[in-house]
C-alpha cells in the first residue's frame, strides 16, 4: 500500500465514510461527496494526469496538507466529483468544512496552497455553459446540506485564477471580488542565455556577473539537488532556519511554528510519493548554503514556492537572486515552459514574469450565523488589497510590522493561522 494510503488510514473514522450520491442533478451528470482519501486516491491520480489543473490541486499535495494539518485540526473533505452519463469523470472539486465559530466551506489544502480550483476534464467546457454550471453548483450545495456533518454557515473560496489550465474557470460563474494578492507568471524559452537576455538590461547582466563573482571569491558556486531523503531534509531544515531568521526581523510570525507546517514540508521533501512534485535545491558557496528552495514541478510548469539566503555575509552579493537565475536556467534545460512565481506582488516578480494573474475569492452565507461574519469577511479583505495595492500605505505598514513586531512578541502561531489564512509566506530573492 502506498505511503500515503498508510497515514491515511489513521484518519478519523468520520473522513472515511462511504461517498453520497445523488443521480441525475444537472441532465445526465451524476454527484458524489467523498470523505475518504484513499478511496478516491486511484481515481485522483489518474484524473490529474490529463486534467487541467495546478500543482496544488494534486493528489500529493492535498493529501500531505490534510494527513499533517487539515485532520489534526478537524477539518472535514468533502471531496466532490461530477461523472458524466458513461461514469466518465469530469470534475473533481476539493473542497472541506472546517470547524470554528462557524463552519466554513473552503478548499481543501486552502491556507497553504497559492491557486485554489476544480481539476477539470480537458472537455470540460464542451459540457458545461455558465447557467448550467450554477445549477451544478446549486446541487452541490444541496447535496452537502443535507449531510450533518457536513453542513456549514459560510461559503469561502479563495485564491481562486480566472483560468484553468486551458478553460475559463467555472467557479467564476459565482459572484467573486479581487483577492489582494495577484500572481506572476513567465514563459520561458528554449535556451537561457537568449531567454535571460530578453527579460534582463545589459547593465543588470553585467551587475549579476560582478556579485556572481564576488560569491566566487569564497568558494566554488554551484547549485545542488539533494541525491537522498536525508540530504533533502537537512537542506529543508537550512530553508526553515534562514527564513526563520528573516520572519523575526520583518516582524511576521513564523509560519514553521503553526501546528504540522513544517511536517507537511518536511513530507513533501522526503516522501517517494510526492518526488515526481517537489523539487530542493540548494545553492553552495565554497560547501557553505548561500539559499535553499523548494518547488513544485507539475506538467510544463515549475511553481516557485519557498526560499531563502543566508544573511551573513554572503547575502551582500545577491545569493537569492542567483539561485533564482539558476533555477530558471534548469527549468529551461529540462524542456519546462512556464516558471511560476505564484501569489505575491514583490517586485522581483514583476521583472521576471511577463503575465499578471489576478485572483479571485468568493464569500458567501450559508446560515443565519454566517451572515455577519461573512460582512466582516468582505470589508478586512477589501481593506487589505487597498493597503497592498498601493506602494506607500504597503511600505509603511512593512514599516510598523517590522518595528511593532520585536516589541509586542507574537501570538501563538495557532491563535494568528486564522489572521494568516489565504496566505503564503512568500518566497524572498534580493535584488
């Protein structure tokens, strides 16, 4: 039995429960609700090799986040799938109840994962007008009320992209607002040196070539890939201890603290099942870890997810930055298309990424409790964008966060994940 198919089966009893279904919804489209992870694995695995699709919508991925964060915390799957006449998958919706106050209905995975969508078969579309697909999602909802341990006071969808893969995403259909985050995407091209050239000035070649030198002077350069799980999590653990460093001087909690982040990371690195996805490296300066990242590589796509740089005195010659380029020159040599800087507006994204993402998020009540809570939902999240969409309130707010923090000390990292939630950490390259 798979790795994952272990852990999970120490999933509370409540998760493993036999799919609902319900026939004949939406004209000839058959709904199920599953519960249980390794039941609807074989289906999952096989469904995201053609689906359009992000990396975090893989089986990989959202069962690591619920095997290390979403059961311990008590969070619910509801795992829904839409099959045509034939039995043939067309939609697989990762969705999960999470407890609290009220109950919210989200994505799986949702806190952790930059893009939140369906998986959804490449004829998707073909099958499916706008109308249709909200008479679809109205029997969704019904099919998960009427479940008790299912039913939920709000509705939160968030980090949603406009497409999928290839289609328009359906759940656009829904009424939705700017999340206050966007994304960053480039396209890569089929050899380094013209593809760099075309996205860098001469002048900042020339400035990248002088601190790639200057790195030099204390030993040889060179990035590596761990060959082994246990070379993969001392590398991790490198990652863990710089960012660590660098949340304390910004003032951020650290994200490594919250319960079952760092196993999940630790997870991904180290587990077989999930090598295909994960990628770490590491950028060495004369045997010493310059920077660390970890990655996602998903179909032509590599998604830039965690990094880090040493903040000694190597940091002065842009270690970061280099790795950066480094990575983009591997994804390019390896017949990748696309190098995903994922959510985030820092402006070393701009420089790289020739598309801008926005993201989209839904909110809406599904009880009488729900209600204000989805007003008060609504306007923090309206207010937040406005800081982060306008450079002078987001560098003064970076300013009193960075000053405050140190002074205040920081909650546990329990009581702050609700504060943090539809959030990344984002990775961190000087220069």
């Amino acid at each position: 039995m798979p790795q994952a198919m272990n852990a999970l089966a120490d999933t509370p009893a409540l998760a493993r429960v036999a799919p609902t279904a319900r026939t004949r919804p939406v004209a000839d489209i058959m709904l199920s609700v599953h519960r249980d992870f390794a039941a609807i694995e074989p289906d999952w695995r096989r469904f995201e090799q053609d689906a359009d699709a992000t990396a975090f919508q893989s089986f990989g991925w959202l069962a690591a986040w619920h095997r290390h964060i979403g059961a311990p915390r008590g969070v619910r799957p509801a795992i829904v799938t839409a099959r045509d006449g034939d039995g043939r998958l067309l939609l697989l919706l990762p969705l999960a109840v999470e407890p609290g106050l009220v109950r919210r209905l989200t994505f799986l995975g949702s806190d952790l994962s930059d893009y939140n969508a369906p998986l959804l078969a490449p004829d998707f579309a073909t099958h499916m007008s706008r109308e249709r697909f909200l008479a679809l999602w109205g029997e969704i909802r019904a099919l998960l009320r009427h479940q008790d341990d299912l039913r939920h006071d709000i509705v939160e969808l968030a980090k949603m992209p406009e497409t999928v893969g290839a289609q328009a995403n359906p759940l656009l259909a829904l009424e939705v607002g700017l999340n206050p985050s966007g994304a960053h995407l480039a396209h890569l091209g089929a050899a380094w040196d013209a593809y760099y050239e075309g996205r860098r000035s001469s002048a900042t070649r020339r400035r990248d070539r002088t601190k790639r030198k200057k790195l030099g002077e204390y030993g040889t350069v060179c990035m590596v890939e761990p060959s082994d799980a246990d070379d993969a999590a001392a590398t991790f653990e490198t990652l863990i201890a710089q960012k660590s460093r660098l949340f304390a001087r910004m003032g951020v909690a650290n994200m490594f603290a919250r319960p079952g982040w760092k196993d999940f990371y630790l997870d991904l690195a180290t587990n077989p099942d999930t090598h295909h996805l994960v990628h770490v490296s590491r950028l060495e300066v004369g045997g010493a870890v310059a920077a660390v990242n970890l990655g996602l590589t998903f179909r032509d796509t590599y998604y830039y997810i965690l990094a880090s740089y040493d903040d000694g005195e190597l940091s002065r010659f842009g270690p970061g930055a280099a790795h950066l380029r480094d990575l983009m020159k591997r994804a390019i040599e390896r017949g990748l298309r696309h190098f995903d800087f994922t959510i985030g507006d820092e402006r070393y994204k701009h420089e790289w990424a020739d598309v801008s993402m926005a993201l989209y998020d839904h909110t809406a009540a599904a009880s009488l409790r729900g209600a204000p809570f989805v007003v008060a939902t609504v306007a923090f999240r309206q207010l937040k964008r406005t800081i982060k969409q306008t450079p002078m309130l987001w560098r003064m707010f970076g300013l009193v966060r960075a000053a405050m923090g140190p002074l205040l000390g920081r909650r546990k990292s329990d009581d702050d994940g609700a504060a943090a939630r539809g959030t990344t950490a984002p990775p961190i390259a000087p220069d």
